[in-house]
C-alpha cells in the first residue's frame, strides 16, 4: 500500500537554499532514514511530508486511508498531566515504564525535565499508533531524533518496537546501530541533493563513498582538461591579444582549486595548541550525592583520571550521571567524599543544554568573542566545521537546532581545554560530525569523560566505562563497552553455570590471573594490553593491503602470510590476556 509520494519538493531560508527536487516514496513495511549534515534541512522536509509546513515547490500526496503520526524534535507538550498527554491506558502505561518513565502518569509535565519531556512526547506518539498487532499496515510514523535522551535499554526496546512496525517508517537519527538494525533505505541529504540508497546504513556507506570516488575522477578529468583550455589560451601568436579574459580567469581558478569540492572533506585538525597537561588530573576519592534528603544516587565512587583516559559513564537515567559529571567539573559539591583537580587542567565541558546566545549576534563574532573582531583564524576553524563564508556571517537565530548544537561545540574546543567533558554530545549532531568528532577524540591530547547513550560514539571513544546502577553504583569497567558487555555476560554465565569443582580445571586454569594484584595494576596492565591490541590490529591490517597488493607475486603472498598467521596469534593471545584480568577486575 502506497503511504506518501512527494516529488520536486524544495525548501529555503532567509539567503539560504536548503534542497531543491527531492523526491520520496513510501509504502508499508519500507523503512527510511533522513540523514545529512547539521541545517542539510532534514527536519523540515520530514513536516514537509507530514503536512506540517508547504513545500517551496512540489508536491507531496498521500495515499487513501493512510494516517500519519510524527514526531516533531521541538515537539510542545500542554500543561497537563502526563497520563493527560499520553492517555492514562494500559499501554500508555507499558511505554513509559520502558521509556524509563514508570509510575509518572500522574506527574505534571511543568515539573519534568527537558529529556523527560521528550520521552512523553515519544509515548504520546507511539501510544497514537497503538501497539504493532493491531496498528495495521496504513499508517506512516514519521519520527525525529527519536533515540535523544534515552538510554541503552530504552533504545533496543524502541529498535524491537520500530522493527515491528507494520506500516512505513520515516526517521532522522544520528545512532548508527538504530540506522543499521532497522532502516532498509537511506535518503541522504548533501548540498541541496537528495541521494537515496538501498541496504541501510551500510548500504548508505558503500554508495556514498562510490560517488565520491566518482566525484573525484570526474574532477581529475576535469582539471586535465581545463589545464589543456589554459595552456591554449596563454600560448598562440603574439598578435593575438584579444583572448577572453574571462576564459582565461575561469581556466585559472578550476586548475588552482575547482568551482566545487567534488566531496565534503571529513577532517579536522582540532590539535591548536592546548596546554600540556601534567600527571595530576582529577581526582575523586569516595565521592557519593544525593538531593535534600532523597535517597542516594551514588556512593563510594573512585576515580583517578589519566592524561590520556578515555572514560565512559553510562547507566539508566535518572542514576545520576549528569550529577557526577558536574562533580568532576566542579559545578557541584558532593554530599560527601572528596574531589582533587590538578593544577594544569583546563576545563571544556559541552552540556546538554544549549548555551544562551544573543541571536542577533553573527556566527564568527560569537567565535571571536567581545574583545576583539574576527579574523582569518576564526574564519578556518569555523570552515572546519563546514560552517561557510554565508554561515559564518549568519546571525544565530537563522541557524537550525543542530547547527546550533555544532556551534556550541565549536565554542568548546575553540578554548583550548586539555579535559573534555562531554554530556550527552550525539543529541542533535549529524553523523558526518560524530564520525569526524570520533576521530578527533582518539588523537586528543588529554584526558576525555563522555556521559552518553550512543553505542557506536561509546564503542570507538572511550576505553574505560564507568557504570552507575543498582549493581554497580560508581564502579569502573576497564575495556570500554566491549569490556562492559564481557563482564556481563561473565556475571550471567557465572549465575547460570553449576558449582565449580573443587579442583579446577586446565581451562579454568589458563583464564585466571595472577592472585593478589591490586586493582590499579590490573587496570594498568589492560590499558597496556589494550594498546598492544591496537598495535597488533594495525599491523593486520598493513599486512592484509600488501596481501591484497601482492597481485601473483606468490614469493610475497608467502611471506606475507606467514606474517599473518604470526600477528593472529599474537592477537589472539593478547585478546585472551585482556579477557582474564577483565574477568579478574570484574569479580575482585
């Protein structure tokens, strides 16, 4: 059954094109995500498809009997109670208790918090559906960043929920697990173009990075034949002055730097210059909250921060994460325990919340800051955020919410902070920013502490988690995510397996560590194993080119794969070296 058919569809903002001849259609059981850059205009054409704004020009149909649910990002909630917004019904009640909600229906929405507010707004939506069994085939949910501000398990609920969706599904995210475990098309966003591809997210990756491949021959091609153009145009007889000039201009500037890049580049050199950071970092020694006399949050937290750690803190919301990353920053004293920070740390936080800005204000003057006026610098460190000559002198109140999102994270780097304190920072970024924000992280010169609910950004940020929830309120994790989910599977099989015998065996044997070891050595003996993974990993994947390099040269396929077969094992030993004193860190 055909949902929706748009075709042409266009929009602007003041000075500004967003897209133009876009085209989408969607029927039940298809599954499409919006992805593109910060202000690419995913939000709005997603209202322009459900009906909320008009299109600059095109036209959008709907198919009979077809109904269509959104969720708006700045979607308002009326001063009511919760069970008023969302229907005080069995299963209003069933979603918000996995929305991590349970037992406000009663509550009014003027007491809720930003991210609870937008968790009331998913239920409402997703109880206007009705539940997968009886919802039927006919109906369109158009949904808007629907995984901001829930948490690990509220988003693999929302994942099976959306998967057994009958009907159409129409998204922007920035969770790239979601991206990939639900959607089955990808409508990308790239200035002013819209480019749809099959296979999800991955399907999205391979094409895009053959059309960049395109690109760029096409733009090799290009080149040569305007510098063929240029060399005719200055040679010649002497007596003939009167080439074009303006040929000649045109010829001159594609050979110097071409009318367009043929695709956006995803680097950044964010290492301008932050101070040395010496050993002594952050320090907290037996730390725990609580508000009035509500019960405790956290307690008995220990953390020493690293020049270089890589820290994750994750839990369900409402543990007390964004607290604790107060108490680091110092925003927040603690009901007790002690918090120590080194003489050479020079704080960057980037909140959840969005920071104040006059909006009348330009783009690079905010940079600049009220001392003095921008300059050539501020104009290259804003470009590496793609904001453009245009964007740069924008006032912020033309911006979208999430270029207001990136700008506020151009503030943050742009002072030069050697600890970084990140809550929540996926919300509202685009995935181009996230991938190039990942990168920038693994390279950052000092210590980083990431609040977050995004898998993927947790999985290649961070190598330490720390988790707070009822089983482990402020303990440390060594290994990142994967050393997370590593000791709780070990924890489920423990639970599950019978007694262990008396005596133990070979295996039990090989996987238990040295006894008696301090729990810092043994988280500095993973972070040492850790790298030694890493370094076994990158020579891997040196070896698997050159093999794929090698052509028929058989005397070089040998040799290399003997290499091969050398780091494997080597890999495989450290892999299982980290496991054991995960495993022994986990149950000391």
């Amino acid at each position: 059954m055909i949902l929706l058919d748009a075709v042409g569809l266009a929009a602007s903002r003041p000075g500004r094109p967003l897209f133009a001849d876009v085209a989408v259609t969607l029927a039940s059981g298809d599954r499409m995500a919006v992805v593109g850059l910060n202000g690419s205009g995913k939000s709005t054409l997603l209202r322009q498809l459900a009906g909320r704004v008009e299109p600059d020009a095109g036209i959008v149909r709907r198919g009979r009997g077809s109904r269509i649910v959104m969720l708006d990002q700045d979607a308002p909630l009326q001063a009511a109670t919760v069970g008023d917004v969302t229907g005080a019904t069995w299963d209003a009640a069933a979603i918000l208790d996995q929305l991590g909600l349970g037992g406000k229906l009663e509550t009014h929405t003027a007491t809720l918090s930003g991210g609870e507010g937008k968790r009331v707004a998913l239920a409402r939506v997703l109880v206007e559906v009705g539940p997968p069994e009886q919802a039927g085939d006919h109906v369109l949910l158009i949904l808007d960043e629907p995984t901001n501000h829930l948490d690990i398990d509220a988003i693999a609920w929302l994942e099976q929920r959306l998967a057994a969706h009958r009907g159409g599904l129409l998204l922007v995210s920035h969770d790239r697990h979601v991206l990939d475990r639900v959607t089955t098309r990808i409508l990308e966003l790239d200035r002013g173009r819209g480019y749809v591809h099959d296979g999800g997210y991955t399907g999205y990756l391979e094409a895009r990075a053959e059309r960049e491949a395109q690109a760029a021959r096409a733009e090799g091609v290009r080149r040569n034949l305007a510098r063929s153009e240029l060399a005719w145009l200055r040679s010649g007889a002497p007596a003939r002055t009167s080439k074009p000039k303006a040929r000649v201009a045109t010829a001159t500037a594609v050979v110097a730097g071409g009318q367009e890049a043929a695709v956006r580049e995803d680097r950044l050199d964010l290492g301008f210059g932050a101070p040395r950071l010496g050993d002594s970092v952050i320090d907290l020694q037996r730390v725990g909250h609580r508000y009035a006399d509500g019960p405790w949050l956290f307690r008995g937290v220990e953390l020493s921060l690293d020049p270089r750690q890589r820290l994750g803190i994750v839990g369900p919301n409402g543990a007390g994460k964004s607290t604790l990353l107060d108490i680091i920053a110092g925003r927040v004293t603690p009901v007790e325990g002690r918090v120590e920070v080194g003489a050479t740390v020079a704080l960057g936080t980037f909140a959840q919340q969005e920071i104040e800005l006059d909006p009348r204000q330009r783009v690079d003057e905010v940079v600049a800051g009220p001392t003095r006026r921008p300059d050539w610098q501020d104009a290259r460190f804003l470009e590496r955020f793609w904001f453009d000559a245009d964007a740069q002198r924008s006032p912020i109140a033309l911006l979208s919410g999430g270029e207001r999102r990136r700008l506020q994270l151009v503030l943050t780097l742009r002072a030069r902070p050697n600890v970084l304190l990140f809550d929540e920072p996926t919300n509202d970024l685009d995935l181009d920013t996230l991938r190039v924000l990942e990168d920038v992280l693994e390279d950052w010169p000092g210590a980083v502490v990431v609040v977050s609910h995004d898998r993927a950004f947790l999985e290649r940020t961070v190598t330490d988690v720390l988790v707070i929830d009822d089983h482990h309120p402020g303990r440390l994790v060594p290994g990142g995510m994967g050393g997370w989910d590593a000791a709780r599977r070990a924890r489920q099989a423990a639970r599950a397996a019978p007694a262990a015998p008396a005596t133990p065996g070979p295996a039990a044997r090989t996987r238990t560590s040295a006894p008696g070891r301090s729990p810092s050595t043994v988280r500095r003996h993973l972070r040492d194993t850790e790298r030694e993974i890493a370094g076994h990993e990158r020579r891997r994947q040196r070896l698997m080119d050159e093999l794929a390099a090698a052509g028929s040269d058989h005397q070089a396929m040998t040799r290399l794969g003997l290499e091969l077969a050398t780091i494997e094992t080597a890999l495989a030993a450290a892999e299982e070296r980290w496991l054991s004193a995960a495993t022994e860190l986990e149950t000391a």
